[in-house]
C-alpha cells in the first residue's frame, strides 16, 4: 500500500521533472558531439525522447492524462515561443528592424501568403471532404516558421562558421516577425467559416485581425520595451542596477509582456518580439549583457521541457483516421509538399529584391530552412 501511495505521488508532473532532468544532463555531457559532429539539435532529440517516453512506448510521462491538456499545452507554448521571440528580438543588432525592413517585408508577407494559398490547394487535393476555406483554417497553422527551431538553425558553432551573417540574421528576424503576423491569415479563415456575410467577416478582419491584434500587440510591445530600456538606463546612471539584473530581464519582461498581452487579448507573440527589439534598439541593453550564458542556458532548458513535452504529447492515433480521409500516406504526401513548395519557389523567385540573400544558393537554403510549426 505503501508503495502504490509512493508511486501516485511522483507520477504525473513528478515524471516531467524526472525525464527533463535526465535529458539535460544526458545531453549536456555530450553536447558537442550531438551538435557539431551529428548536426542535431536538442529540437529532434527532446521530440524523439518524449515519444520513447510518452504513452506509445514506455508509458511514463503521458501529458494527456493530467486533465485540461490543452489549457497545459497552450500555456507551455505561448511561455516558451514569447521567450524565444523576446531573445532574438534583444540579440539582433541595433535598429536591425529598420534598417532592414524591405527586406522582411518582401521575406514575410508575400512568402507567407504564397505558402498559405500553397498548402490549402494541396489540402483540397489530398483531403477532398474538406472546403476551401476550412483548407486554409488548416493551412494558417502551418504558415509561420518556427523560431526555436530556426534558432537551432542559426546558432551554435557550426551555423557561425558556414552559415553567412546576413543569413543568420535575417532568417531569424522573419521567424520572429511572421509567428505573429501569421494570426491574419488564420483569423480571416476563421470569420469565413462563422460568418454568415462575407462583409462582415472581412470588417471583423480588419479591425481584430489587423488593427487589434497585430497593430496593437506592436504597439504594445515596443512601448513597454521602450519604457523599460529608460528606466533601465536611468537606473544604470543612477547605480542602482547591475549586470546580473540586466540578464534577468530575458526572462522577466518577456514573461510580463506576453501576460499583459494575454490580459487585453492582442497577439502576446508580436509583442514579446517588439518589446525585444525595443528595448535593444539602441543598444544600451546588449552591451551590458554581452558575453552572458544565462538566457542561452535558459533557453536550452525551455527548448528541452517543449519538446520532450510534444513527443509525449503526440496523439498518433489521430494520424489514422480512415473515415475523415485522414491516412498515413496522405500525410507523408502534405509533408513531403509542404517541404518542396511552401516557401523555396517563392524564395527563389523573390531573392532579388531581398537585399540580405545574395544569391541563388541562399535562397535555397532560406526557404529549405523555414521550419514549419503548428500555431497555437
């Protein structure tokens, strides 16, 4: 009796704890191999470890049985994904957003709508039950790219050495900038398919989709980012803070700007990578946290706790569901298209108006390396 009493007591969370310690530690020994010799990230390890972990295989983490999965699930998603856009935001240089901005804009918008249409002709063709615009409801969650695995991309020593600056930066700004800007594109699906009129499901676009939640979550965004950056320096002169405090705001701000976000309801993504970019716009912020490990160490973890999270989490009894047409090889048929035509032809076409992609091969390696994610 004893012993059941023990056992239900450690399961559940009490197992979270013990597959995310485990992996960290097993994957910091052998880091170095992992990355720079295998080329793997903690992204495919963490994911391939909460499968073996998960219900499908050993049965010792399973999230689903905790109750209010998908409450748990959006709320470890919007935490790590608002992080992860807040650092990148902090880590490009100063005034990059600007100085850049044609560039993005031509990456961002056109390649996201083209990819968008893209993947919801294919879901018409493979998943004839479904109408268009449910196809494109569909195909909005598979639209923006995924910071945290771009910045497994990017980072690390073996991005640093062959992978070009320009590359690395402006792969990382427009997987920052369209995880938010991706909310249009499936909000507009979404008021089709609920509203009767078609006036009003693009009157409700334009003021919620646009003006609310992107314009709005910008807005937002960048001035507490900016508001904070004063009162930072004004500290600073004032000596009242030091270095370590400046590294801790990687994870507090980004946390109270996604909660404030959250609170009136614009888009907490967008403005957690504004508030980034805000708060370093001058560059004031990076230079008294250049050369500190605490948000790459935090951001490991995160990365780690996501993905062992999303392997356990994994519903494959969902990848078989004869009577909704939705079967195995259809699925690897929409994946191995959205590889091929979600974002390199029209990255290839484009390049030349992005001033950050000098050539052909970077191009292709900008849209191969787009990494799909499912929006929350």
């Amino acid at each position: 009796m004893g012993l059941d009493i023990h056992l239900l007591e450690i399961s559940g969370p009490g197992y979270a704890y013990i597959c995310l310690g485990g992996f960290v530690v097993a994957f910091s020994m052998c880091s170095l191999l992992v990355r720079e010799k295998l080329y793997i990230s903690e992204v495919v390890l963490g994911t391939g470890f909460g499968i073996l972990m998960g219900p499908y295989v050993a049965g010792i983490f399973d999230p689903r049985s905790w109750g209010h999965t998908n409450e748990i699930t959006l709320e470890v998603m919007r935490i790590v994904l608002a992080m992860g856009l807040f650092a990148i935001g902090i880590e490009l240089p100063q005034n990059y957003m600007a100085k850049h901005a044609k560039g993005l804009l031509v990456l961002v918008v056109p390649t996201m709508a083209f990819g968008w249409l893209i993947v919801a002709g294919v879901l018409c063709g493979l998943f004839p039950q479904l109408t268009f615009v449910s196809c494109l409801v569909i195909a909005a969650c598979l639209t923006p790219t995924d910071p945290v695995i771009c910045a497994a991309i990017v980072g690390g020593k073996f991005a640093t050495k062959h992978v070009p600056i320009n590359l690395r930066r402006i792969l990382a700004a427009e997987s920052a900038a369209n995880d938010g800007l991706a909310y249009p594109f499936l909000s507009i699906s979404i008021y089709l398919t609920v509203q009767s009129s078609r006036a009003v499901a693009f009157e409700k676009w334009i003021l919620v989709g646009w003006l609310y939640q992107v314009i709005m979550g910008v807005v937002l965004g960048a001035v507490i980012g900016l508001s904070f950056s004063h009162l930072m320096k004004a500290s600073h002169r004032k000596g009242f803070i030091d270095r370590e405090a400046y590294v801790a705001q990687y994870l507090a701000l980004s946390l109270f700007v996604t909660g404030v976000a959250s609170m009136i309801g614009t888009d907490d993504l967008l403005a957690a990578f504004a508030a980034g970019c805000a708060i370093s716009w001058d560059g004031h912020f990076n230079d008294h946290v250049e050369g500190e490990s605490f948000a790459s160490i935090i951001d490991l973890v995160l990365n780690c706790a996501c993905f062992i999270y999303i392997g356990a989490w994994l519903s494959f009894k969902d990848f078989n569901i004869p009577e909704l047409g939705i079967v195995p090889w259809r699925l690897v048929v929409l994946l191995l298209t959205i590889f091929a035509l979600r974002r390199i032809p029209f990255v290839l076409l484009l390049y030349k108006w992005i001033p950050e992609i000098t050539s052909w091969k970077e191009a292709l390696f900008s849209g191969h390396f787009g990494p799909v994610r499912r929006l929350r």
